[in-house]
C-alpha cells in the first residue's frame, strides 16, 4: 500500500516537471519568435515588398506573352488573308 | 467480477460450438475426398488419413480447436512465442475479426481517418488468420514491423512529413496562442497519475499517457521505448481517438464555454515575413537541442521536414516527404501496427485500461487547452475565442478544423481554422516535449 501511495506520488512529480518543461519551452519559444519577428521587421523590411513585386514581375512576363501571341496570331490571320 | 462470469458463459458457449463442429466436421469430410484423391494418388495414406490432414490445415479447425497448440507470432522470433490459450486461438480471433469490421465500417461509412483505419484495420484482419504466421518474424506483417516500427523509423518519418505538410504561419503571427499547445499537454500527465492509481506500473503508464496529446507517431516512438509490449494496445488507442477527434471534442468545448465566448470574433492574423517561417524551425531545433536533446529525434525530423519545405529551393524533396513518402509510410506503419491486434495481443485486460485511460487523457487534454484559452481571454487585450484552446492537443489538423467548424456553427461566418492551427502545431512541438521529458525520466 505504501508503494503505490509512492507511486501516485511520483506520478504528480513527473507532471510538474513534464507540464514546466513543457510551458517552458513554449514560453521561451514565444519569445524567441517575438524577438525574431521584431528584429526580421527592422533589418529586412524590404523583403516583404519584394513578393508582391515578384508577382509583379511574373504578371509583367505574363502579358508580353500574351502580346506575343496576339501579335502571332494577328500576323498570321493578315498572311492568310492575302 | 462481472468480466469473469462473461467470460466463462462464452467458454460454455465455444464447448457447444466445438462439439458442433467436430460433428459437422465428419459431415464436410466426403465432399473433400474426391479433391484430395485426386491430387494424392500416390501417397500411401488412406482417404480417411488425407482428409484428416488437410482439415487439420484449415482455419476452421485451428479456430475450434481448442487444444491445437499454435503458437503465437513474435516479430522478435520464435523464442519469443509462446503457445496460445484456446480463447486467443479461437473466440478471441472471431472477436477481432468483428472489431476490425467495425474499424472497416467506420473508416468507409463514416469517414474517421480512413487513412489510418484502413491499414491498421487490415493488418489486423491479417493478423488473425489461423495457422499463417503473418506477424511473426518471417510473416509479412512481421517483416514490416521489424523493419520500421521496432526501431521507430516509421514514426520519425511520419514526424518528416507532417514537419513538411506543417505552415508555421499561424503560430509566428499569433506566437501567444502556443500556450495553449502547452496546455493541453496536461492531459497527458493528468491520465499519466490516473493510470499509476489504477494500478500501471510507472513506465506502462507514462507509455500510456502519451495518448492523451492524440498524436500517433509519439505515442508509437514512447510505446516502443518504455512498454513494448503494449505498443498494439496503445497504437490502436491514439490512431482511434485521433479518428475520433470530431466526435469527442465539440461536447467537451461546448461544455466549458458560454455562448458568448464561443461567438468571439479573433482579429485576422498579421502577414509573415518569409525568413520568419524559414528560421523557426531552427529555432525550435536549437531550443530542443539546448533543453531537451531526448525529445531530438523527434523534433529533429519534425523540424527538417518544415525546414525543407520553408527553404523553398527543395520542393521535389518536400513534396515527396509530404506525399509519396508519408503515404508509403503510413502503409507501413498502419499494417505494422494492424499486426498487434492479433488476438493474443489485443484482447488482454490492459486493453481494457489503456482505451478508457487515453479517452480521459485526451478529454482531459482537450478541456485544459478550452480553460487556459478562456484565463487568455480574460486577460489578454486581443480577444481570443476560448474554442481554439481546444486545438492544442496536436491532432493535426483534425482538432483545427474541428474548432473551426464548431466556431462556425455558433456564429456562421467566423472562421477560426488560422487562428486554431496556431495551437495546433505548438500542441505538435508540445507533445514532443512531453514525450522527452518522459524519455529523459527513464533513461
């Protein structure tokens, strides 16, 4: 009887150093990624504008395509015309 | 008591049906004849002997008789066997093989993750087939379980995929909502002292309780470190209440909070900066590796995984570990795991104790991360929906889509699902703590 009380015991050891553990790492881990996200704010800021620009840039290549191919099919309806 | 006096009305019951067989048996033996004389005329035995024989090679009779000494399929080898009881043998295989249909029609006809259900299912069915040998050192299922799950391989990819399928945006937009990833990790160690007073032993019982973080892959990887023996029992019981995340979890949610809380409209999530994604799954390597280089293999996968994906250069290799990879694996791994419902495996009373214990670890994990979200809520100055606390146990992303849809049905148009997937994947990186500490306990 004793052994198991010993037991139980044990167990509520093992959840306040798993759940400390556990709460530890994530706090740290909060802050870590809060830092990180300031400190990625402050020294890269520009990085975000870059995506949108790369898009930019892709929608740009887009419509030459585009233009492109509307201009071979242009030429190519005036030939068979003539 | 009661468990006693069924069993032995079902130990009457199987006599019954053993004499009945035994005589039908004499009935079914002249329409064999003629197929096995024609094969055998050469052997001197005589059409009584042939008979005898190949009913001797049939699962039928292995399943009745009672007496026939099989022994049980170890994938460890043959020393490890053991002669089964004539429940394990026969009532005991009839019973799983209802229990795997059961797993069949709740995979088809309701859906719950039919992903797993179906391999483990499967190799369950397999498991129990008479005389074949399927989980023992040369069986099929035998193989794959000794190729990837005594070693825990299988489960470390897994943990690779998911690390690849996993967008840490939620979580680095709204770091605070990690919290309550940590929360629902009580319910681990909550079912740990529940399963020490019921009566496990101290290092059963922490395999066990890993099943309250519903995370599959973890509950394999401590399984196999710290009781082997249980691993089907646990498998089975973590696979089963991920599956069953949309049905446990709403009442517990809805039981917690008021109206009011469960209608809180969350602000939209900030835009992530790209190098924030790419850098934190280091950051949470580097964190495991300074506090707890025990929970390193699996977070280490986890993380190499997320990293492949993040670094945007190795799409080929991240694509393959979010589908052709986990997908082979999980075949595996289900199959693997399907293996250990064998009937000499599964039905024993422990079973019993590890399913209840893992509904109440997983209740009891899903109930703190609700009433931790709730304490956020009274004190933090962003409004945050109580039901998203419910998400931290790191049934990814099951539990997500369960807040979400539950958050949605209280007030039509609130979506949750980003705002969820934040304690989602902290409960991921959470459980894999918890796991380590436990590893680190019994080291």
């Amino acid at each position: 009887m004793a052994d198991e009380v010993n037991y139980v015991v044990e167990a509520f050891k093992f959840m306040l150093l798993g759940m400390g553990v556990v709460f530890l790492f994530l706090i740290i881990l909060v802050k870590v990624v809060e830092i990180q996200a300031k400190l990625i704010a402050k020294y890269f800021p520009e990085d975000t504008s870059k995506i949108p620009a790369a898009k930019a840039g892709k929608i740009a290549d887009e419509e030459q395509q585009k233009v492109a191919a509307i201009i071979a099919a242009v030429t190519e309806f005036r030939n068979n015309k003539s | 008591m009661n468990l006693k006096q069924i069993l032995i009305s079902l130990l009457f019951a199987m006599i019954a049906l053993t004499s009945m067989s035994e005589a039908s048996s004499h009935d079914t033996a002249p329409i064999t004849e003629e197929v096995s004389t024609e094969k055998q005329t050469y052997e001197s035995k005589t059409i009584g002997e042939l008979a005898g024989s190949w009913w001797q090679t049939t699962g039928l009779n292995a399943l009745f008789d009672v007496n026939d000494g099989e022994m049980t399929s170890e994938p460890k080898g043959a020393a490890y066997e053991r002669e089964m009881t004539w429940f394990e043998s026969s009532l005991g295989r009839i019973i799983m093989i209802l229990i795997v249909f059961i797993l069949f029609y709740l995979a088809i006809a309701k859906n719950f993750e039919p992903l797993l259900l179906i391999p483990i299912a499967f190799g369950g069915l397999l498991a129990n087939i008479p005389l074949a040998g399927m989980g023992g050192e040369g069986g099929m299922l035998g193989i794959i379980y000794n190729m990837g799950i005594a070693n825990e391989f299988f489960p470390l990819l897994i943990f690779m995929g998911v690390g690849a399928m996993t967008d840490f945006g939620p979580l680095l937009a709204n770091p605070k909502t990690a919290i309550l990833g940590g929360a629902a990790q009580f319910g681990i160690f909550g079912a740990l002292v529940g399963a020490v007073i019921i009566g496990f032993d101290i290092q059963d019982a922490s395999a066990i309780s890993i099943i309250g973080g519903a995370d599959g892959p973890t509950s394999i990887f401590i399984a196999n470190r710290l009781a082997p023996d249980m691993l089907g029992a646990i498998a089975v019981a973590a696979y089963s209440y991920m599956a069953l995340v949309p049905v446990i979890q709403p009442p517990i949610m809805r039981a917690l909070t008021t109206k009011e809380e469960r209608v809180i409209v969350m602000k939209t999530t900030r835009k992530v900066h790209r190098l924030e994604k790419l850098i934190f799954p280091i950051v949470v390597l580097m964190l495991a590796l300074l506090l707890l280089p025990e929970s390193a293999p699996l977070i280490g996968a986890f993380a190499f995984g997320n990293f492949a994906k993040e670094s945007g250069v190795v799409d080929r290799l991240s694509d393959t570990m979010q589908n052709s990879l986990i997908n082979i694996v999980t075949i595996f791994l289900g199959l693997g795991v399907g293996s250990k419902l064998a009937a000499d495996k599964f039905l024993v009373l422990e079973t019993m104790g590890i399913m209840v214990i893992g509904l109440i670890a997983f209740s009891v994990g899903t109930a703190a991360g609700v009433l931790m979200a709730k304490v956020m809520n009274k004190y933090s100055d962003e409004p945050i929906n109580p039901l998203i606390g419910a998400a931290g146990v790191s049934a990814v992303p099951m539990s997500a889509r369960v807040v979400s849809k539950v958050g949605s049905e209280e007030k039509p148009g609130n979506v949750l699902l980003m705002h969820a997937m934040g304690p989602n994947v902290a409960g991921v990186i959470g459980s894999a703590v918890a796991a380590g500490v436990l590893l680190s306990i019994f080291k």
